[in-house]
C-alpha cells in the first residue's frame, strides 16, 4: 500500500482480525454465556453507580455529565487497548475476542428465558414469577401465566437486539471501541434511563443516546427476523404496519417483527418501574402468546444472532477489501 503511511498490523490485517475475533467471541458466548461474578460489565455498572450518587442531581445536564465520563471513559479505554496492540494481529484477535464475548449476552438471555418457559410449562408460576427480573424489569406479581409468557418472549425480542446484534454492528464499525461503547450506553440506559422520579431528567442523556446508538441494530434485527422467521411476510408486514406505534423508536420494529414472524400478538398493558402502561398492540389479529412460543423465540434469537454476526463479519471484511483496493 504505497503512500498509506498506516503501521504494520493496522490495515488490511485489521478487518480479518475483527472477523476472527468476533466470531470467537460469539463462539466463546455460546459455550460459556455470562459468568456469574466479575463480568466486565457488572464491573462498570458498578462504577456507573458509584459515579451516579457523586454527581446526583435533579437535572439534564448532570445527567448528561454522567454519560459523557461513563461512556466516553469506557470508549477511550478500549481505545487505547486497541491502539496497544494493533501491531499484534493475534493480540488483536485476543482482544476483539474477549470484547465480543464480554458484551455479547445472547445465550444468558436465552438461558433466562427458557427457564421462565420450564417454570410456567411445570404449572409453577411463582417460580416464573420470582424468575421473571433475570429477564426485564416488569412487576412480575401483577402477570398471570399468559402475560409472563408475552413478557418473556417480547424481552427476547427486544434484548435480542440489544444484547446481540446491536454490539455486534458496533464492532464492525467500530471495532473493540464501537463493541464496548454500546455496550456501555445500553448499559446506562438500562441502569437511569427510565422514567422513575429519580431519572426522569438525570437520565435523558443515556436514554436518548442508547436511542441512537440502537437505531441500526433494532432495523437490522428486523430484518433478520423477517428473513430467518417461519412466517417472513407475517414478519414484514407487521413491522412496516406496527412498529412505529411502540413508544420505543428500537424496541416496536424489533418487537412487531417478532410478533409477525412468530404470529403472536405483543403488546398490551403492562406494569413496569411502578407505572401501568397501555401500548399498542403488535401483530393485530394473530393469536396470544403461549408458554411454547417462548421456545419459538429463543430459537428464532439464535438464528438472528448468527445472521447477524454473519452481516457484521462479512460487512467488516468487504469494507476492509475496499479500503485495500482504493489505497492501491
């Protein structure tokens, strides 16, 4: 590459070494999921949380404030470790590797929610109950049976774009910083970006940031499940028809994707954070969810995952060939 001026390992390496080490990543999530102490992300929500009561205030901009050092110190970090090994194509390998596998949460979200689908398949609907918070952050003592079982296949749908694909269209284009990043900003979401008392204002910041930042990977994640579903025209017809009604910009395509591609019906009321909340339904006129689609779901996020890392993989490579060919 005449006149690039790029280090050795920094340029047509890279792409092959974002390609091999996402899909140990995946590979390494699939065999070992989430360890159940000393996750790196459980590691920065604890330091997000130490941050939060510091710097505390009814108020957008010590919100924002709390975003920028969290998400940017987690961006800049990864940053750096890239830069360090970047003439190391296997130490970048290594690198992209355990990023991926550290953000990637397909296989708990899964494993959660098969275990809800046991619970309620053995008549025990406490034991969902109590099980349902590994999952999402809904009061699980106002859901029947039927409403746990559309809990969890609706939070399938939804983590299946945030725990999965999103981190994984981050890292093609972004590399180690874009996987850790999102991850980042979905975790502070998750942690003050709802509409509590206490982070109605402090948590704009991350709410409105993990909007962006799941844009791409919700629309993606549509149309994987419109592709991968056993009923793609059910998929895609209820996303173009419903997903815009959801009150998350991320969540209605993803979710109404689903519903279509499954031929359930999601939506509806439910209870979250102390609030009833009545949203629109998604997949009108196909049936309720049973405790068997939750199986449906999880089936249809692993086929989602794997196509998704297949995009990422392949999106990163082409870009590296592209690059290759117009710096010659």
């Amino acid at each position: 590459m005449r006149g690039s001026g790029r280090p050795p390992g920094n340029g047509a390496a890279a792409p092959c070494a974002f390609a091999t080490g996402a899909a140990l990543g995946w590979l390494a999530d699939l065999a070992l999921a989430d360890p159940r102490r000393g996750h790196p992300v459980a590691v920065f929500g604890s330091a997000a949380a130490g941050l939060e009561r510091a710097l505390w205030r009814d108020h957008r901009g010590r919100g924002a404030l709390h975003t920028a050092l969290c998400a940017g110190g987690a961006v800049a970090a990864a940053a750096g470790l890239q830069r360090a090994v970047r003439r190391s194509g296997a130490a970048s390998v290594a690198l992209t590797a355990a990023a991926t596998w550290a953000v990637l949460g397909g296989t708990s979200l899964v494993r959660e929610a098969r275990a809800v689908g046991a619970a309620l398949s053995a008549g025990d609907t406490e034991a969902a109950r109590e099980r349902l918070p590994h999952l999402c952050g809904r009061d699980p003592q106002a859901l029947d049976r039927a409403q746990l079982a559309r809990a969890v296949v609706e939070s399938v749908a939804e983590n299946t774009s945030d725990a999965v694909v999103g981190a994984l269209v981050w890292g093609a284009l972004g590399g180690v910083p874009g996987l850790v990043g999102f991850r980042a900003v979905n975790t502070l979401d998750a942690m003050v970006g709802h509409k509590s008392p206490r982070h109605r204002r402090f948590g704009w910041a991350a709410a409105r940031l993990d909007d962006v930042a799941g844009y791409p990977g919700a629309r993606l994640t549509a149309a994987l499940a419109v592709l991968a579903g056993p009923d793609p025209r059910g998929a895609w017809r209820a996303w173009r028809r419903d997903g815009s009604r959801h009150p998350s910009p991320n969540a209605g395509p993803v979710e109404a994707s689903f519903a279509g591609a499954l031929g359930v019906r999601l939506g509806g009321t439910l209870a979250y954070g102390g609030r009833v909340e009545h949203r629109p339904v998604l997949g009108a006129g196909n049936r309720p969810v049973e405790v068997r689609d939750i199986e449906r779901a999880a089936r249809l996020s692993r086929r989602v995952g794997a196509l998704a890392l297949a995009v990422a993989v392949g999106g990163r490579l082409a870009w590296g060939a592209v690059a290759r060919r117009r710096d010659s």
